[in-house]
C-alpha cells in the first residue's frame, strides 16, 4: 500500500508537470508555482483517491493499472478544461492508444478477442454519434452545441467503456452538466457556456 501511495504521488507530479507545459503552451508563459499550488493539490488528491478506488476495487492487478493509467488521463483533461474549455487532441490520442493498447493486452490474456471489438466498436459508436450531434448544431442551428474536443473525448471513453457503458456515462455526464448549468444560470442570471468535458470524465 505504501509503494501504491508513493507511486501516486510520482503520476501527481508528473501529471502537474503536463499541465503546467500544457498551459505555458495555451497562454504563451511562463507559470509561477504559486499559481499552479492549487491544481498540484487537486491532481495529487484526484489520483490519491482514484488510486485508492481502483486498489480496493481490483487489488494489484491489470484491470488496476488499466483504470489507474485512465484516470491520470482524465485528471489531465479534466483541469485543462477546466481552465481553457479546450480538450487537448494530443492528450485524448494518448489516451485513445493506452486505451487501446491495455484492452488488446487483457483480449490476448483472456484469449478472447471481444475486448478488443468492443472497445473499438464503442469508440467508433462514441466519437460517431457526439459528431452527428456537431454537425446538427453547426448546420441547422448554425452554432457549436458542442466543441470537437468533447467528440473526441468521447471517442476515447468509448475505448474503455465499452458499448454497453457508453449510454448510461452519456445520460450521467447529461443529468450533471444540466444540474450544473441550471445552477450557475440561476446564480449568474444568464446563459454562458461551459466545460462538457469533466462531466463525461467524471460519469466514467
């Protein structure tokens, strides 16, 4: 249990030095420390407990590494988009290929092939029908219902997922962001956008 803790912390640091490039990146600067202090604390605790569900959940296992190694994904892009709205396509292609990978591993370990169909078939179905949605909102109502990050994030939760899942994390991540966007109208009196992403992430 200690070297899990410990492993932890090493993926908080190292997921805290991706954001920080990620952001340099996006605002052209250089961070402070003292900026990102939260985030750290965020990311540390996120992986802390995830870390701790996927331990109690599964023991040291492969089906542990596999959610641990999607987590660390999804904190990543959880706080970035939180921050800019904008979902990396670089960071979901990451997560698309370990995704990818680790079910391709579990089919050859099984000696069934169907992880591998499902996970593809669901990442297929995922970023197929969040781009149907797109193209919707772009053509008829003539603005972004949604941006293309969150296609393509749903791209990659389908890879893990799979397509039984796919729905009920879609109607999850529905009833959360409507919970929340009703609240925020209510304190703001007025319609802005905001971040879909954490929402798929978090109804993984």
């Amino acid at each position: 249990m200690v070297g899990l803790i410990v492993l932890g912390i090493i993926s908080g640091c190292f997921l805290n030095i991706c954001m920080m490039r990620v952001i340099k990146q996006m605002e052209g600067r250089v961070i402070q420390k003292k900026q990102c202090l939260w985030g750290f604390i965020a990311i540390e605790i996120g992986i802390f407990l995830m870390g701790t569900l996927c331990y109690k959940q599964y023991g040291i296992s492969f089906m542990m590494w596999m959610n641990m190694s999607f987590w660390c994904v999804l904190m990543l892009l959880i706080c970035v988009d939180l921050k800019f709205m904008i979902l990396p396509t670089s960071i979901i292609l990451i997560g698309s290929g370990i995704g990818v990978g680790f079910k391709a591993a579990l089919s050859l370990m099984l000696y069934d092939w169907f992880y591998l169909w499902d996970c593809i078939v669901a990442g297929i179905l995922g970023y197929g029908f969040f781009y149907v949605i797109y193209m919707w909102f772009l053509k008829v109502r003539k603005i972004e219902g949604l941006g293309f990050g969150d296609v393509r994030i749903m791209g990659m939760l389908g890879i893990y997922v799979g397509i039984e899942k796919l729905i009920i994390m879609l109607l999850i991540a529905s009833v959360m962001a409507l919970i929340v966007g009703t609240i925020l109208y209510i304190i703001r009196r007025k319609s802005e956008a905001y971040p879909f992403g954490p929402w798929l992430c978090g109804a993984r």
